[in-house]
C-alpha cells in the first residue's frame, strides 16, 4: 500500500539520523551482513579451558615431576583455577561498562580473593614441617597478624549499582519503531443524512515508523512518521480514498532534575572505574596464589629434608642396633640393652614412615594447585615431585625500618587503590541523589506537519456534489508534498514544573548514600591501620624466624659434638645405651626444629613481600603473561636421568 511507501521514505531519512558506527567496531565492507545481525546475536563466550600448558608435560620424566620455584609460580599462573575464574573479572567489568554505555544499571563486578590451600601440617595442627610435637607452625607465621594463606581482605563493593537510587538514567541507544495496522469496520447508523448510507463501511491501513533518543545532557529527542490511507462507503464525504501524512519531531529538556552529564553519565564514569577495580581484584588473587603456592614449595621442601634427616636417624638407631647386637653376641654387653636399641629403631622408622606420608599429602595438595585437572590426570597423579631448589637462607641479612616497610605497603598494596576507586564510585553515584532533591523542570518544543489528499468521492450521487480543493486533490505524493512544504504546520513549546512537598524520599536516600558513604571513609581509614599493624607483624615474624633459626642451627650443632662426645664415651665402656639413644633423639629433634626454621624462616618472607604487596616484584611477574595464562618464561631443563 501506499502507507508502505511512506515506511520506506522516513527509514532512508532515519539512517542518516543514526550515529556512524566506529571503525573499530564495524567494516561495512567486510560486514554487511553483521551490521544489521550483530546486535540481536548472542555473543558467543567460549567454553572453559581445562587442558593444562605444556610445560607440566615437559616437566615429566620417567614418573617425577621436576619443579623449581619459578616453575611452580609459573604453572600456577598457566593452570590455577582460582586465577582462571579471577579472568573472567575484566571481562565481566568491560560487558558492565557496554551496560552502562546503552543506559542500563550496573550489576557490579567480583571483588572476591580467594585464598590459596594451606600445607597439610598446618590443615591438621597448625604445626611446621617436621616439627612433630616441637616447634609449631613458628612463631614466624603466627606473628603476622593476617591470613597467611594469602587471602587479600574483601573490600566492599561500593561501585556495584544493582538497584538504583536518585535520578533514573536515560537509555542511551537510539531505537527506531515500525508499526502496520489494517482494519476494515461497519458501523450501523440510526439516520442517513450525514453520510447517505444506512451503515458505514470503512477500510484503513495505518503506518507509523519512528526514532527515539536521549542524551547524557537530559536531552531527549522522538521522531514519528505516520500514515493513513482510508477507503469508506459514505456517499457525503468530498475525498474517497484519502491519504493522511503527518511527522512530529518533540524535543524535551530537563532543566533541574536529571540536567547534566554527571547526573546521568554517572553509571559509566563508575562502571570506567571498575575496569580498573577488576584488574585490582585479578592482581591480588595473582599475589594470594602466587604466595600461597611459594609457601606450599618451600613446605615441600622442607618436607624432603625432614624425610632425610628421619632416614638419617633411623641409620643411626640401626647402626646402634647392629653394633649392640654384636657385642651381645661376644657377650660383652648384656642382652636387655639390644631391646631399648631395637625399640629406638621402631620408633625412628614410625618417624619415618610419617614424614614420608606428609611429604606425599603436601605432593598431592602441590598437584591440586597447579593443575586444572588436579590428580584427575593419572600421570601427574602418580608422578612424585622433586623440587630442584633448596632454601638459601643468607647469612645476614639487613630488614629495613618500619617507616620505610609503611612507605613501601601504601604505595603498591592494591585494597587501598581498590577501597579508593570504590569511595570515588559512591561520590559519583550521589550525583544522582542529589539531583533528586531538586524540582522537575522540563522544558518542550514541538513541530508537526500534516498533508492530506485524495480523489473526489466516486460514490457520491446528486443533489450532493463533492468539492474538493486543488490543494488536496491527488495521491499520497500530494501529502509528501504538502508535509515537506509545510502548508498544515502544528509547533508550540511548553514548560512543565513539579515541585514535591516533603520530598522525604528523595531526602532520605541523600541522607543513607552519604552515612555509606561516611562508613566506606571509615573502613579506608581501618585498612590503612590495619595495613600498618599488618607490615609491623611481618617484621616482627621476620625478625623471630630469623632468631629462631639461628638458634635451631646453634642447637643442631651443640647435638651434634653433644652425640659425637657420648658416643665416643660409649665405646669406651664410659656410658650406657640410654644415654646413647637419648642423645640420637635430641639430635633428630634438633635437625627437625632447623628445617622446620627454615621454612617457617622463607615463608615469614613471603609474608612480608605480601603485606609490602611486592609479591609480583619479587618473583618477576608480569601481569599481562597472568592474564593471558601464558609465561614466557622456558621450564627449568630438567636432570637427564632421575
């Protein structure tokens, strides 16, 4: 029909309305068929990635999985899990900002850390490495004063709008509308003077097309194209078929509720800030896991020398077992005191034996972290891990002042930044609550054009006679004509004032955006402190591992010269086996309470390098390798023969 014509007309005119698409998002020439699909496809989000990097495989040789330091942090970075979910993060955040770009409300991003698994002595007693029943899970890191395990502590989530308070914001995308209607209607009248015939028949087909959108300023503009054709029976009216035509452009402005930028930009300056917030939220589970999995590498090795130095003290007890049983043999010992010997043995091998268990539980949970598949993988989960480094402990080693530690935490511990962006969101978002307490003051203009043509009534019979102007007489062209030369012309501006009484709504959403916002300034002012009490714990932890390994080693070695004097007495009849094997006892303790020293000594560091929030540095990590999940860093060569 006729009215389709029109549709097509006004759709021309309408893309030229329509903003450009960016270059970066569109290639006509490449897209022509996307560029009118695109926006109404799901966007396909690939599927989860549980296949683990190639390095776990080029780590494998002959059932051992050889894994220095870096190896391990870099295979966390490849196959973490709690790193993979964390890279959904920027992802999401950059979906909010789209959201918040077409004028939608914010549904906020993660902001969770997840901490990394602790070493299985400390699961189940809290105990170090090798310590038994002696030294716990040290002083070292007890002393901190925060989550060990490298858990970052939540921040509230100040920028997640998920209901919104104040002035709605505007929908920022452009919309255009078509509509088509047919009717065909009768309608029985009581007399015929008015149209000449006892009922009235009328058929119509209506087009209607239009364009809608609204600014960040508070401007909104609609444009609506509509168009009638109409055909009746009625024997009296001077056009029959006529045409309508008739546009009406409406422009609105807010001038105090809902003016501004800031009022309704608010959600995407917020939903900005969040992009950064995410990649926050990702650096602080690279640093959580990344110290977590440290920890677990130097627990096993620990472990490893814990194991050693159980082996060597069942040698010892083994080697007095024989040298007794000998004696007794010749007869120049008595047989009771094999048996104290023989249960020394049993003992030192019960020792054993559980050292070498928790050397393959701390294996297992090691395998869990640094693979997606943990021991689903029946290769890694047979394969036993040899760690190629060993813990250096320096001989002296200089601890800066707590003024310069407090210097160095403020400056990279990302909560602050995050707690920071988070207060700048809730600033922002008042804009809104604020705005609500004002007045509605709008301002409007408006301007119509209207045709209408037709043919002379075909119908009409004498003594009526149709007299139709020249002006009207036509097709549907005569409407374009007349709407575009502007003969019927509607226009007229408006203002329109709303001023709410109480307005205790809008006042008391004002009031409760600015208590959150005074207890977001006050949890800001309780990280800082609790920053600060955070680095002076590390210190302190640092400083007691550190004493406390000097004094293990100390301990070994006077066990030593004390084991080697007894043992010397011992053969010259001087002492007895009691003696003997009380002092194999004390030297396995002491040799156990070192390693566990030294453990407790390397992870009071990464304790520290995390209340610094340095971690990164130390280990040489770059964010960018993290997030794609893949390190440039070459494994380790691996031994040629196990």
């Amino acid at each position: 029909m006729m009215s389709l014509r029109s549709l097509g007309v006004v759709f021309c005119v309408l893309l030229i309305l329509l903003p450009p698409a960016s270059a970066q998002q569109w290639s006509w020439q490449q897209k022509q068929r996307s560029w009118f699909t695109d926006p109404y496809r799901p966007k396909e989000i690939e599927p989860i990635n549980l296949r683990d990097s190639d390095r776990l495989e080029k780590l494998l040789r002959a059932g051992n999985l050889y894994l220095s330091l870096q190896d391990a942090i870099a295979l966390a970075l490849e196959n973490n899990l709690d790193i993979e979910l964390q890279r959904y993060g920027p992802q999401i955040a950059a979906a909010d900002l789209m959201r918040a770009q077409a004028g939608g409300l914010l549904r906020g991003v993660p902001q969770t850390v997840q901490a990394g698994p602790e070493s299985v002595e400390a699961q189940v007693t809290g105990a170090a490495p090798g310590t038994g029943a002696g030294v716990r899970r040290g002083a070292a890191a007890a002393a901190t004063g925060f989550d060990t395990g490298g858990a970052t502590t939540a921040v509230e989530a100040g920028g997640a709008v998920i209901t919104q308070t104040g002035v709605a914001t505007p929908v920022l995308d452009p919309r255009i509308f078509f509509r088509y209607n047919y009717s065909h209607r009768s309608n029985p009248l009581s007399n015929t003077i008015t149209t000449g015939v006892t009922s009235l028949i009328f058929d119509t087909h209506t087009g209607n097309m239009g364009f809608e959108k609204n600014w960040l300023t508070g401007t909104s503009l609609s444009f609506g194209w509509n168009s009638d054709y109409f055909e009746s029976n009625n024997l009296r009216s001077d056009l029959n078929p006529s045409y309508s035509t008739n546009f009406q452009l409406r422009i609105t402005q807010r001038l105090l509720q809902g003016f501004g930028r800031a009022v309704n930009g608010r959600n995407i300056r917020i939903a900005r800030n969040n992009l950064r917030v995410s990649d926050l939220v990702f650096e602080q589970q690279v640093i959580a896991t990344v110290s977590s999995v440290v920890k677990l590498y130097w627990d096993l090795v620990a472990y490893v020398e814990d194991v050693r130095v159980k082996q060597q003290a069942l040698g010892l007890a083994q080697k007095l077992y024989e040298d007794n049983r000998k004696q007794v043999e010749i007869g120049t010992l008595a047989p009771i005191e094999i048996v104290s010997a023989e249960a020394q043995v049993a003992r030192r091998q019960q020792e054993l034996t559980a050292s070498e268990t928790r050397l393959l539980q701390q294996e297992t949970i090691l395998k869990n972290v640094l693979s997606k598949t943990g021991i689903e993988n029946p290769a890694l989960a047979a394969a036993r891990i040899i760690p190629t480094d060993r813990i250096q402990i320096p001989p002296e080693e200089e601890i800066p002042p707590l003024e310069r530690l407090v210097e160095i935490a403020l400056k990279n511990r990302r909560e602050l930044e995050q707690t920071r962006i988070n207060i700048e969101n809730t600033k922002i978002g008042m804009a809104g609550s604020r705005s609500q307490l004002l007045p509605s003051l709008d301002v409007l203009t408006f301007f119509n054009n209207n045709g209408l043509a037709g043919s002379p009534n075909f119908l009409a019979r004498p003594p009526f006679v149709p007299l139709v102007d020249p002006l009207v007489a036509g097709s549907f062209g005569r409407t374009l004509e007349q709407v575009f030369r502007r003969n019927f012309p509607d226009y007229g501006v408006a203002f329109q004032l709303s001023i709410p009484i109480y307005n205790r709504s809008a006042q008391a959403d004002y009031i409760r955006d600015s208590l959150q916002l005074r207890q977001q300034e006050l949890r800001e002012r309780q990280l800082l402190n609790n920053v600060r009490v955070q680095v002076q714990n590390a210190q302190i932890a640092l400083m007691q591992a550190r004493a406390l390994y000097n004094a293990a080693v100390k301990e070994r070695i006077l066990q030593e010269q004390t084991l080697e004097a007894e043992q010397k007495k011992y053969a010259l009849g001087a002492s007895t086996v009691f003696f003997v094997i009380q002092y194999q006892r004390d030297l396995a303790q002491a040799q156990s309470n070192e390693v566990a020293a030294m453990a407790a000594y390397t992870k009071a560091k990464v304790d520290l390098e995390q209340a610094l929030g340095t971690t990164l540095n130390t280990y040489n990590i770059e964010i960018q390798e993290a997030l794609s999940g893949r390190v440039s860093r070459p494994p380790d060569p691996v031994p040629a023969r196990p």
